[in-house]
C-alpha cells in the first residue's frame, strides 16, 4: 500500500514537471479570463489568439475559464487574476450583474482591463478601457434579413448555451431582422442532444423553413445533420453564428446557406497585444474594436476552411 | 455475533477485572480517538493539497485576499456538501440540489422582483418552497422505495427544466434575471446574507497597514464575505447536532440499518424526510447568497453541484453505504474542492488540462485519505 502511494505521488509530481512551463519567466503578464469552456472549438479559436499574440508580443499569457457556464465561478477566477496584480486583464463580459464586483476591482488595483466577445453595453460603465467584439443584436439583424431575403418565413432560433444574454440578443435580433415566425429551441451543448431536437422540431412543425444556430461547432453541424435526417437538405436553410471546418464543409456543399464569422482570433488577438503595447509604450486604441460581422457565404467558404481547421477561423 | 452460554456455576457478580476485559469499554488513548475520527483523512488530503500549491503556486495564493478567494467557492459548495454528508449518513442521496439552487434562486429572485416582497419575506418564502420541494422528494423516495438515486435524479431534470420555464415566464423570454438589488431593504437582514462581515475591522487593518490596499488606498480584501461565515457556522452546528444530540444518533441508524433502526423506535421516516428537506434548504441558502451576491440568477445556476457535494462529502469520510461520515469532513472536502478550482489558476499550467489536474487531485486526495482512514483504523 505505501509503495503504491508513493508511486503516485511520484508520477504526479512527474506529471507536474513534464507540464510546468521550462522557466516562469518574470515580465509583463496578460491574464485572460472568459466563459468559454476550453472543449468549445470557439473558444479555442480565441485561446490560439491570446497564445499567438502573446508569442508575437513576447508577453506571458494565461488563459483561464470555469469548466461550465458558471457566473459565480467565473467571477471567483477574475478575482483570482487580480490578486496575481498581471500587466493587463481581458475579460467577457456575459452577465454584467454577477460579474461588475469583481471587474471594478480589478480597475480599482489599478489593472488595464479590456472587455471582449460580450458586455459590449456594460464595458464602459465598469471602467474597461475598450471592447472588442461583435454586436449581437446588429449581427442577427443583418443574418435574419439575408435570410428573409433568402425567402425564409418560419424561423427556429437553435440556444445551445441558455442563460448566457448574448445569445439571447442574437434571438431577438434574427428576429427583428427575420420579420417571420421564429421559435427558440433552448438546446446543451451535447452535438447528440441538439441533433435530436432539432430533428423532433422538424417533425413538429413541418412550415419551418429557416434554422439559425448560435454556434457553428456546437449548434450547427448537428443543426446541418437533423435536417439531412428528415431528408429536407434544401429545402430548409441552416445559418450559423460563428465557424467551424464542418460547417464551412456544408456551406461549399450547399447543405448551409452562410455563418456569421466574428472572427474571435482577433477577440482573443488584439485585447493581449493592446495590453502588451499599453505595458510597453502606454498605447491604446481610443474608442471600441467591432471583430465582425463577416457573412461567409458558398463562394467565400474554400479559402476560410483551411484556416478553420487550423483554429484559426 | 456469537453468544457464549455462561456456565450455571458462574452466576456470581463478575469481579471488576473482568468488566475490562470487554473490547469495548477498552480506554484507548485521545491520541487513537482523534485518528480514528472520519474528518482526519480530509484534512491530510488538505495538507497534501496545500502543499502542492506551496510549491508551484504564484504567492499570491496565499495571501489574505488569495485565501479568502479561495474559501468563497469553498464555502458556497461546503453549505451543499455538509447537508449532503448529513443526509448520506442518513443513508440517502440528493442528486437534485444543483438544480434546486438554480430554481430557488429563481423563486427568490421572483419573489423580490415580481411580487415585491420585502426581503425577509422573499428569503422565508424561499425556504419554504424548498422545503417542501425537499420534503416531496423525501416522501416519494420512503413510500415507493424507489432509491433515491432515481428519485432525486428525475428532481434534477425537472428541478432544472422549471428553472428554465420559470425564468422565460419571468422576465418575459430571456434565461437570465437581472437587476435583482436588496437595497433599501432591512439593514440587518442584508447584512445577514449579503456582503461582507467585519468591513469595519478590515478598514482599520488597512488603515495601520497591517493588510495589503489597492494603489487608491482601499483595502485588497473589504471584510470576510457572509456565505464563508454561514459555511463555517453551519459545519459547527452540524458536528454538534451528529455528536451530541439525539437527532445525530438517529441520523448515524436511520443510515446504519434503517431496520434495526426501526426497531429501536428510531422514526427514520421523520429523519430522512427532514434530512431531504435540509439539503434543499442548503440549496435555497447557497441560492440566495448567490443571487443576493451576485443581483443576477440565470438557468445554469449551480451545475453540476450536486457531483461536487457529493464528491467534498466522500473526501471527508463518508461512506457511499451510508451511516459513517462527518460534516467536519464535508467542511474540509469542500476546502480541498475549492482549493484545487481556484489553484490551478495561480499556476502556470495550460488551462486545458484544469479537468485532468482537478480528476487527478481529487483522486489523490481520496487515496491519501482512505489510505490514513485505514492505517489508524487497522481496517483491512
């Protein structure tokens, strides 16, 4: 038994060395914290960001995110990254309410504080120097009229991650700009679980002709997949919030009519070499940063899916 | 157990020598009755833990504002975890408290926006909902005797769906509450559930620089926050009602052998219901807290929970099999718990080994823990 312990303890303290970077180098230090679970292919888009740009700007970056969409958690890791006093904090902003206590503590420790991907309302009023982002409500404006145009009437609006207002605002946004009937379909972010409830809404309401998924790895692939299962490819548009390989796939193929890109490298990108150069030479942009709307229709879809595999797009 | 026959010759008053000879009036040592407490493998766990930080940790983990960071989500899932190790010594689980954080957090948060109920109001309210949502599940689990694995099980997805429904029919379409703001309420209430205790003492420490402050002078950490307070307060409240009161010797039965139990006249209906309804009002707590904290609620309140509640509970010496366990020990699981959570984030490892790096943790904090139970115990 005690050897056995000892192995243990002997090959997590491996563990812990084979992982621990070579040297923590001393030195600007940029502490990313989103709501982004780490197994999102979005949000790892924005991960390879914050890691290229703080490559390129040769500043330490830390990438931190509760393991589920957890306010109260997310708002323990912010308070954790300002005790750690870094060059700069980036922050999501999902839930103003839970989370203004501890981002005005971070500007009150006198921390530059850049705000990205959401809270784009709130940024200001919490004392961020600026946000980079998307307008959510503006962005499913602009993808509802496409598909209005497009010659959509009946709407299904796919939430895979409930509870979280941005999504929300991309709701009610598709359908201001949809001017049909659009239902949400509250969804988890499981590709089985969403597959099949789309497929169920289908078969519910056979007058749905327009699907718009809030996330493209999450929400519309499977979204993509439902309507091949009911045999409706065509017939029914799928569009989508963000990208993924699978998804640009479906659009070069016809499958999916376009994806909204935000283009969250550069959420995840311009936040750290914003704070790099502010640590550096006190520079910063004077007003916020719009990263998207992008719609990637057929003809632009061949050139975005290699850099979409790559994490990239 | 095997009764010897005392031989008919024998009838006279055994001398005093022999009554000592029964193992179980043996006088051990207070060295052996401390090992042999449930908690004591926890808190090696803890020191096991704490020590991994020391060591590759940023020092900013251990600073005051670092330690109070870390008890906060400690002490949100502890209040959980110690009425789960209650109600697993009593011999049941409750797989439906995640969920009923999320969905009493939306009928306090109801109660205080919509009807406008003063705030004492809304929180007694709350609980009352709670229990008898905890109550229901207690009565289904004892009449059909269907385990309550299934039972609460179906509580967590229905629990959780509600939540979902409530708040839609609440703020007309959206998954979140927001704006919901205690001010102008009772003082004393409040600050009871609300906040941060001692603000007064920390100024003044801040003032003499005793504690680190902020460039602008106001102090790293403003006072201890209320739910770290309720955590240690409910942990000390249960040790006692399981050690020293009737009710804890009927909890230890009910879970031990609820037959026997029975048997001895122990109510153990009465007790697993009340128990049943203790865990959910330990949700509704953490829920206010956390709404009041927080002026929001949304529908993926207190996720997975129950997994956590669980999981603290184990680490603090209960058995799966009911009738053996400690809330001191829950009070502990729940400090390794957010000590891990949070830690990982003063280190200098990729975020996305955190799940692997918690599993692992965790793992080794049970081994440590079950491997110190068994040494002090002789338990083969």
């Amino acid at each position: 038994m005690k050897s056995y312990l000892t192995g243990l303890v002997a090959a997590a303290a491996l563990t812990v060395a084979a992982i621990a970077p070579a040297a923590a180098q001393q030195g600007s230090r940029i502490i990313v914290v989103t709501h982004g679970q780490a197994n999102d292919p979005f949000w790892s888009v924005v991960k390879n960001g914050v890691s290229e740009a703080g490559k390129d700007m040769n500043v330490q970056v830390d990438y931190r995110a509760p393991e589920t969409f957890d306010m109260v958690a997310m708002s323990q890791l912010i308070d954790a990254a300002v005790n750690q006093n870094p060059a700069g904090l980036v922050v999501s902003i999902p839930d103003a309410s839970a989370l203004s206590a501890s981002i005005q503590k971070a500007v009150a420790a006198g921390i530059p504080v850049i705000s990205m991907n959401s809270g784009s309302d709130v940024s200001k009023k919490l004392g961020a120097m600026l946000h980079v982002g998307q307008d959510e409500v503006e962005a499913g404006r602009i993808a509802g009229a496409k598909l209005k145009e497009m010659g959509g009437k009946v709407g299904l609006c796919v939430n895979q991650e409930v509870g979280n207002v941005s999504l929300d605002l991309r709701c009610q946004g598709f359908t201001e700009g949809f001017g049909g009937k659009v239902t949400v379909l509250p969804v988890t972010n499981d590709p089985t679980d969403i597959r099949a409830k789309v497929k169920a809404a289908l078969a519910a309401d056979s007058s749905v002709d327009t699907i718009l998924a809030l996330g493209a790895g999450t929400a519309g692939e499977p979204s993509v997949a439902a309507v091949k299962d009911a045999g409706k490819t065509g017939a029914v548009r799928v569009a989508t919030f963000d990208m993924s390989a699978g998804f640009l796939k479906s659009i070069a193929t016809g499958e999916a009519a376009f994806a909204i890109d935000q283009q969250q490298f550069l959420q995840g990108y311009l936040p750290v070499v914003f704070l790099a150069l502010n640590a550096k030479y006190g520079l910063m942009p004077g007003g916020n940063v719009p990263s998207g709307p992008n719609l990637i229709t057929k003809e632009k879809a061949n050139q975005v899916i290699e850099l979409s595999a790559k994490g990239i797009r | 157990m095997v009764h010897t026959t005392q031989p008919a010759t024998d009838l006279s008053p055994a001398p005093a020598a022999r009554k000592i000879q029964d193992e179980r009036l043996k006088e051990v040592s207070l060295l052996t009755k401390i090992m042999r407490r449930p908690e004591l493998g926890a808190l090696a766990g803890l020191i096991l833990v704490t020590i991994f930080f020391l060591s590759t940790a940023d020092p900013s983990m251990f600073t005051l504002a670092g330690v109070m960071n870390i008890l906060s989500p400690a002490a949100q899932l502890g209040i959980l975890a110690i009425a789960a190790a209650l109600l697993m010594i009593g011999g049941e689980f409750d797989l439906s408290i995640g969920s009923m954080v999320a969905f009493t957090g939306l009928v306090f948060g109801a109660f205080l926006t919509l009807t406008g109920w003063p705030l004492l109001l809304a929180i007694a309210g709350t609980f009352v909902v709670a229990a008898i949502l905890g109550g229901l599940n207690g009565q289904i689990v004892i009449r059909t005797r269907l385990p309550s694995f299934i039972v609460t099980l179906a509580f967590l997805f229905i629990l959780r769906g509600l939540s979902l429904v409530g708040l839609k029919w609440a703020t007309g379409g959206s998954t979140q509450m927001r704006g919901i703001d205690a001010q102008g309420e009772s003082e004393i209430v409040r600050e009871l559930f609300s906040g941060s205790a001692l603000e007064g003492l920390f100024a003044w420490l801040a003032a003499n620089d005793l504690i680190a402050k902020f460039p602008n002078g106001t102090p790293t950490v403003t006072g201890v926050p209320v739910s770290i307070l309720w955590f240690i307060g409910f942990a000390l409240v249960a040790t006692w009602i399981l050690l020293r009161t009737r009710a804890g010797n009927w909890i230890f039965a009910s879970g031990g052998d609820a037959n026997a139990a029975r048997n001895s006249g122990v109510p153990v209906d009465r007790v697993k219901t009340g128990l049943f309804m203790l865990t959910a009002c330990a949700a509704a707590l953490v829920a206010i807290l956390t709404v009041l904290d927080a002026g929001s609620t949304d529908a993926r309140r207190g996720f997975q929970k129950e997994f956590e509640a669980i999981i603290a509970a184990v680490i603090g010496g209960c058995l799966l099999t009911g009738g053996y366990g400690s809330a001191i020990g829950a009070f502990f699981g729940a400090i390794i718990f957010g000590m891990v959570s949070i830690g990982l984030t003063y280190t200098r490892f990729d975020s996305d080994w955190f799940q692997v790096f918690l599993g692992a943790m965790l793992l080794l904090a049970v081994l440590f823990n079950n491997f110190i139970r068994r040494k002090v115990t002789g338990e083969r």
